[in-house]
C-alpha cells in the first residue's frame, strides 16, 4: 500500500489501520484494476472509493440507489473537508446547475447519483467528457437477475461506464451469493480474482423476536419514500442529532445510515429473507 493512502487514511478519517479486505481493494484500485467488495453492513466498504477519491486524478462518480444513504455520506464527507455532493429528485434547478459546475471545474472530488439518472440524456451528455477516475457502484447485487434486489436500470451501468471512459470500477455489496458476484463480475467486466469477500457474519448482532404491545414515552417519527423531500431530510437531521430519536420507517431509510449509537431495529413484520434482515443497518424498519 502506498505511503500517501496510509498517510491520507489518518488525516482524512482519523484510522491507523485499514479494516479487513478494505486495504486490499484500495490496492487493486490503486493500481488501476477494477474490484469488488463484498463486505458484511457496517464493514467499512465506502472507505474503499472514498480514500481512492482522494488520491487519484479525476472524478470519482458513485452510484447509489438510496436518497437517504447519499445524505448522510455526503454531510459526513462535507464536515471532513471533503469535496462531495450529490444529484437526486430533491434537487431544484438551480442546485443542480451548481453541483455541474463544480463537476466542469473539477472542484469535486465525489459525485453521488442514483443509477436512474444514466437515463438523462443530458447528464451523460455533461459526463463523458470528463475524467472518471473511478465508477463506484453501490448495492451491486441489484444488477443480478439472481439478485434479492434485481433493478433493470444497473444492466445499464457497465455500458454507461465504458461510454464515460471510467478508468476502473468498483462493486459494492454487502449481500452476494456466488453466483450474484459472478454475475456482478461478468456485468462490469471485473476479474473475479479481484474480488474481495470477508463474509456476512456480525458477532455483534442478534436477532430476537419479541411479541410486545404498543410502547409508549418514546419520541417516534415516520419515514417514507412517498413523503415530500424537505421533510424527509428534516426527519433524517433530526434523527442523526438525537441519542433517543425512533424512526418508523420503511428500507427507504434504513439502509446504510451511519449512526454509532443504534442497538436495535425492529421489524414490524417478518423480511421476505435474511437478506432483508442484514440489509436494515441501523433505525426502526417498518416492512409494509
């Protein structure tokens, strides 16, 4: 591993030390290969194109399905000095002309983006342009038929990755059988033998199923992906800045938040698999 990723792995985020397969995607990154990471929720696979961000010329462009998700990982990077933003359906006009610019200038270093923005012409058109240092997909198991989570849209990311010249990719995932990450592998043309797994198994979670009766005293509030935008992300602030704030929420919200102080989420009804379950990070999951 090169000196200046250790060095900017201290400064920048305050580690000494790389969690398991992290320094080893860093380093296929690094040397300009595309990887994967299949790392279990909570295994550190941002830090795998957040530090390469950092370190290689070029843009970083990072695709991911979740509104709530891009949030929190854009303020987190925001309050470390780390120029990042993001393009969703929240934004109006005139934010979006700004974050472009910033693109054109270079003054970015993360660009965030659900995969349905590929579909904009216009988006693709303002991209291709650039220099792609690294095309970063998250949730990767949703471009498998076989996948829990199969979207049609992330077919379309190796072709769009190709098309704005991505000097490598990286697939993010944190639930992938073997043939899920073969299929990613094959999608996104990455050598399965630059595919890092440290497996699904969190000694430090549990499940339990308790029969209760409403709770009362607790301050809850709901979250869901029909509400208006500027509530959502009010809820999401007001969750983030609380150490007893309850949110009811559907997979809209919890998966992926990184919130240090959460030991329990709860579901209402069973998941539809164990999927499901390892899914749901942090917050109170409602499964409708």
């Amino acid at each position: 591993m090169p000196a200046d990723a250790r060095a900017a792995l201290q400064r920048h985020f305050g580690f000494e030390t790389f969690r398991p397969g992290q320094e080893a995607v860093v380093e296929h990154l690094m040397a300009g290969h595309s990887a994967a990471a299949v790392f279990p929720t909570g295994g550190g696979k941002s830090l795998c194109y957040q530090l390469p961000a950092l370190l290689l010329p070029g843009l970083t462009l990072v695709v991911s399905p979740l509104i709530a998700l891009m949030k929190d990982q854009i303020d987190t990077l925001t309050r470390r000095g780390i120029a990042a933003a993001r393009l969703d359906s929240t934004l109006d006009a005139a934010t979006y002309r700004t974050v472009m610019e910033q693109v054109r200038t270079g003054t970015l270093r993360l660009l965030y983006v659900a995969p349905e923005r590929f579909n904009n012409e216009r988006f693709r058109e303002a991209i291709t342009p650039l220099r792609i240092a690294l095309f970063a997909v998250d949730e990767a198991h949703c471009i498998s038929e076989w996948g829990h989570n199969f979207r049609p849209d992330y077919l379309k990311l190796a072709g769009f990755a190709r098309a704005c010249g991505a000097e490598r990719v990286l697939a993010l995932t944190a639930t992938a059988t073997e043939r899920v990450l073969a299929d990613i592998c094959e999608g996104l043309t990455i050598d399965p033998e630059r595919a890092v797994r440290t497996g699904f198994y969190r000694p430090n979670l549990s499940l339990v199923t308790t029969p209760v009766s409403a709770a009362a005293g607790f301050e809850a509030r709901a979250y869901h992906a029909g509400m208006q935008d500027e509530v959502r992300a009010a809820i999401q602030d007001w969750f983030m800045a609380s150490d007893r704030a309850i949110v009811v929420a559907t997979i809209a919200f919890g998966m992926g938040i990184d919130k240090a102080n959460i030991r329990y989420v709860y579901h209402y009804n069973l998941p539809k698999s164990l999927e499901g379950v390892r899914k749901v990070k942090l917050g109170i999951s409602f499964q409708p």
